[in-house]
C-alpha cells in the first residue's frame, strides 16, 4: 500500500510550481507538513550569505505564455509549467519570429520533449518547448508575457526529527524544488514522508534518531549545514540523500567521498541480490551529497537512486512522468531505506553471548539431523554467528556472508528471540 499512498500524493503535489524559492515550494512544504504535522519549516531571508554562497532573491512565477499576432498562443504555463525558464525575469513584449528565437530553449536530441532549464543566478527571461513544436513556430509577430516576480523574500526548507534512546542520527535528505516531474522530484520526498511515518508507527521508542530534511537543492543544503553543520557532524553516523528513487529500472547508490562510511555499508547490504545495481564513484555525484560529504563537513552519507539521475532518458523533460514513476518502483525504494531502519533498531552491532558455536538444535534453531548435502539455510545462521563479534556492524556481517541485509536482520531476530546475543 505505500506505494499506492505515495503515487496519490505525487498526484496531489504535481502542480505546484516549484522552485528553489517561492509559493510553489512554500505549498509544497504545506503539503508534506499535513501529511508529517511535526514537521517544522524553517525561512531564511533572501541576501543571507551562506558559506560561499548568497542565498538569491525570492522568485514567484503565475503565468507565462506566447502569442501570435493571430491569437494563437504557444508555451502556455498552465498547461505545463516547465514552459517557463525557472527564475526568469518578467516579460511583457511584442517582438518578431527571429528575435524571440533567441529566448526559446529546446532538446535537441529529444525534440518531442519540453526541457526543465533554469537560470538562478542570471538575469534572463525565457521559454521551454520542443524542438517540433519551436521549428512550427509561424512567422510574424509575437507577444512574450511572462507574470513573474523576483525580488527580496525568503528560502524556505524543513526538517523533522524523531527522538530516539541515542543521540546517534540517521540522517535523510531530499529536495522539493523541481516542478512537475516524477522520478527527479516528487519521488524523494514522497519517500522521505512515508518513511517517517514508518518509523513513527513501528517504532515508538526508536533506538537511534531520525533527521528528514526537504529542501531546494544545493542552496538549501548548503543553507541547512551553515546553520547545523556542527551538530550535524557531532551526530550523524549515517546518511542518506534521496533522488529518483521511484522507477523500476535499478537500483543505484553513489558512494561517500571516501567510500567506507557506515552508510556506504547499508546501501551495499540491502542492495545485495537485487536486479540491476549500479554503483557509482562520488566522482559521479550530482546532488546534495556534493554538500553533505565535502571537506569540511564530511558527513557519512551517500546518495540512492533507482536509476540514478541524468541517466535514463527521461530525466530533466517532460516526460519523467507517472509512466516512469510507478507504485512498483517506490515501494522496490521504500523496502531498501525501510531495511535499513529495521537494521538500527535490530542491533547494529551483534554480539553472541556464549563461546563457540551455541548448540542451535537445543535453541530450535536447526534440524535434530545432520546430513550431507541438507545443510540448507542453516549456513547463513553459522556465518552469521561466525561474525556476531560485538565489532563488525549488521551490515559488515551481510557485506561478509553476501546475503541481504533483510536475511540478516532475521538471523538476528531469531538469535535475539532465544537470547543467544548480547543484550536480548
């Protein structure tokens, strides 16, 4: 059912017109606060400096179009709102077929297609549309309206924190500043929200603590850690950045900066035997995991994806719809992040509390008749026992055996359940 749930609320959310400022992000974030009440948004005033950076002016866009001296209008905003280049400057002006060329913006390789173009941090007005549709553009005389308006204002993200036994932090990320596109937008925070309810419900009193942040991407990171980055490296021991996670294609994670972080562990462990995936160097990041992990502030975090970013075709046009996004694929992401959770509140780092092998046949825990060849399962309970040290984590021991981390965590339980680890 979570990926039923997650699809309604991708539908719910697809309209707004998101940006890394504005009212579309500023519903967006309404929104998943109904869904999360303890959410907690958090504005930041345009002009701040963060880091190296400047936070820019708020953008607010309502309308955008182009018309012909026949009444015939092209790039109409309401019918798509990736028509409008994200932060452009308003407009208001009649102009002929070759100057107006000049502030369409096409995907060549892909002219069916309306690509998703911004511009920040330049003064620049425009529109998106496919390259067919451009080359059909009838000559003569045009009226280029777009409603924006840009100025001083605020940024806004959120973050939600579920207190558990230990300071410890599990760290989510997410950003909610693309307008209507499934799998590079929507999906992340849709998981983002259906995991803390999760936890919510399953656990309530969590072992460790867990930190959902859903921001703009790259300036709300870099916001978020100038304001937290001390607390955040004193408390998280694992991280998370969550981006197109809802197609069925594969499963993709991006490593930290060094490679050898607890979360690069988990990701390997609950990916174990599934089909098609790719790992991928941080030398191939491209979200806010080039935030979280940068000197400085080092976090240990990597990036998930399903199919990861710029790497499926659809990526970053309008067709990364609800045809690439699918119940299947979402909750394929949710049991991965889901397994991980599981694993910290299982035992991270099993003990088994006699010496030698325990005699299992006595706990239940295997067959009374040994014979060759009819070993069965009961291999990966000895492995698993082999590396219940106290010192390799839950997700060294399935990394070590080659079994998925969800098979782990079951040998766990049923080691805990006849008190055979330490602290059950």
């Amino acid at each position: 059912m979570n990926g039923k749930k997650m699809i309604q609320w991708m539908h719910d959310l697809w309209n707004y017109p998101r940006s890394i400022t504005g009212h579309g992000t500023h519903s967006t974030l309404k929104y998943l606060k109904s869904i999360n009440p303890d959410l907690c948004i958090h504005s930041f005033k345009t002009g701040r400096k963060v880091f190296d950076w400047v936070i820019p002016d708020e953008w607010n866009i309502y309308d955008a179009y182009i018309e012909h001296e026949s009444g015939q209008r092209f790039a109409e905003f309401t019918k798509n709102n990736l028509h409008v280049l994200g932060y452009s400057i308003p407009c208001d002006t009649y102009l002929p077929l070759d100057e107006l060329l000049v502030h369409i913006y096409t995907q060549a390789d892909q002219p069916d297609l309306i690509p998703y173009v911004t511009s920040y941090y330049n003064e620049k007005w425009g529109f998106c549309m496919s390259d067919n549709a451009k080359k059909e553009l009838p000559d003569g005389k045009y009226h280029a309206v777009i409603n924006s308006k840009k100025g001083p204002g605020v940024l806004e993200l959120a973050d939600l924190i579920i207190e558990g036994e230990s300071r410890d932090e599990i760290f989510f990320s997410t950003y909610i500043c693309h307008p209507s596109m499934a799998n590079n937008e929507l999906s992340g925070p849709v998981l983002s929200s259906s995991l803390i309810q999760y936890i919510k419900l399953k656990y309530n009193n969590p072992k460790y603590t867990y930190r959902f942040v859903f921001l703009p991407e790259t300036i709300g990171s870099i916001t978020y850690l100038s304001c937290n980055a001390k607390e955040l490296k004193e408390k998280v021991i694992c991280g998370f950045n969550l981006s197109c996670v809802g197609d069925e294609r594969a499963y993709s994670y991006i490593e930290s900066r060094e490679g050898d972080t607890l979360a690069d562990n988990a990701l390997q462990a609950a990916l174990i035997g599934l089909d098609n995936v790719k790992k991928y160097s941080f030398l191939e990041r491209g979200s806010d995991e080039r935030q979280y992990c940068s000197p400085g502030i080092d976090l240990p975090l990597c990036g998930f994806c399903r199919t990861k970013y710029g790497k499926y075709p659809e990526y970053h046009t309008s067709a990364d719809n609800f045809d690439v996004v699918t119940e299947k694929g979402l909750n394929g992401s949710f049991e991965v992040m889901k397994t991980i959770i599981d694993a910290f509140e299982t035992d991270l780092f099993p003990k088994l509390n006699v010496k030698c092998e325990p005699q299992l046949s006595r706990h239940n825990l295997r067959n009374n008749v040994s014979q060759k060849g009819y070993m069965g399962d009961i291999n990966t309970r000895l492995d698993f026992i082999a590396y219940a040290d106290g010192k390799h984590s839950i997700f060294d021991i399935s990394n070590k055996i080659n079994k998925n981390l969800k098979y782990v965590i079951e040998e766990a339980n049923a080691l805990s359940d006849s008190h055979l680890l330490h602290g059950t």
